[in-house]
C-alpha cells in the first residue's frame, strides 16, 4: 500500500479509473447508498 501511495502521489499512477461515482463532502451518504445499491463502485468525495 506504502508503494501505491508513492506512485500516486509522485504522479506515476493514475487511480482515477476505480472511481464510478463522485460525491461532494456533504453528499457523502449518497456515496455510500449508491455503493450499497451498487450503482457504484468506488466513489470520490471531493471538498
């Protein structure tokens, strides 16, 4: 995971692809129903 997260933040991974759904921070329930009903896969939550 350690690794990963090097990749990630160094710009050599993009993880953009895993995420189906984007919610912002307030709409974070929304992001776990659509996960839960699977409308989703992973979801982003943005500030």
């Amino acid at each position: 995971m350690d690794e990963l997260m090097e990749d990630v933040l160094g710009g050599t991974l993009d993880p953009s692809p895993i995420f189906t759904k984007t919610v912002e921070l307030d709409d974070v329930a929304e992001g776990y129903r659509a996960m839960d009903e699977r409308d989703a896969i992973k979801v982003l939550v943005e500030p």
